[in-house]
C-alpha cells in the first residue's frame, strides 16, 4: 500500500451549476447563499468528482476487500476562497499518505490520506483545498 504514496489522480474540471446549488442548499435547509457564493457543502462532493474519481474508484485504488470495509475518516478544508455559483474548477490530486493501524474495536486498517486542490480555472488562482482520510479495514494483514 505504501507505493501509492504519490499516486496522482487524473485530474479535470467541475463547474458548480446554479440549479445544483439550489438543490444541495434545499437538502441542507438553507437558502442559497448571496451574491453567486456556493454552499461550502461541495467540498465533500466537488474534489472527486472533479478529479475524475467516483468512490467506486477509490475503493479499487485502496484495494478495499469491499464495499462495506471503508470508513470515512478526516476531512479538512482549507478555504482560500468562496466557491462560486458557474465557475469552473481545475482540480488536482494525489494519494498523501497510507499508515497501517490497529484498533482494539475494528481490528487492523489502513487510514489512507489524500489531497485536492481545485484552482480556480478562470484565475489560476488556489480557492480550496481539501485534505482526507478514509480508514480501509482489513481481515488479514
């Protein structure tokens, strides 16, 4: 597991439509925000997709025994800017870390960490980045 330290994720683009944040702010109970702003709420769905990864994906790179053996873990987000409503997105990505552990409720895992970076098509410039983790239980070691 350790040689996908450094595995880059294909990248690509997303572009927030007004009719999607509509609905993600509806499932939230929340008005859309002013002003062409995005709900925050897309960095959990935004970077994947925007990479070109489907967590099916995902559970085929970390090697997941199935679909039922990983766990979220960590998320961070690093906010340099508020996502816009019609902007486009370049993200980028990359596998950061993979530790194996042992719990003494789950047994033994790996908690496999990555990145994304969506840049601003537009601008170039940094407007998140995402960091995770997901825990990948294993039967055997």
């Amino acid at each position: 597991m350790q040689a996908l330290v450094g595995h880059a994720f294909p990248g690509g683009t997303f572009t927030i439509e007004p009719w999607e944040n509509t609905l993600l702010s509806d499932v939230m109970c929340v008005e859309p925000l002013p002003d062409g702003i995005a709900h925050p709420a897309y960095l959990f769905h935004a970077p994947l997709a925007g990479v070109g990864m489907r967590i099916a994906d995902m559970f085929v790179l970390f090697k997941a025994e199935s679909d039922e053996a990983i766990r979220a873990g960590e998320y961070h987000w690093d906010i340099r800017q508020p996502l816009r409503v019609g902007r486009t997105y370049r993200m980028s990505g990359r596998v950061t870390g993979v530790e194996r552990k042992e719990s003494r409720k789950i047994g033994w895992m790996d908690v496999c960490g990555f990145q994304i970076d969506a840049h601003d098509a537009e601008t170039g410039e940094l407007a998140a980045s995402t960091t995770s983790t997901w825990l990948v239980l294993r039967s055997k070691v």
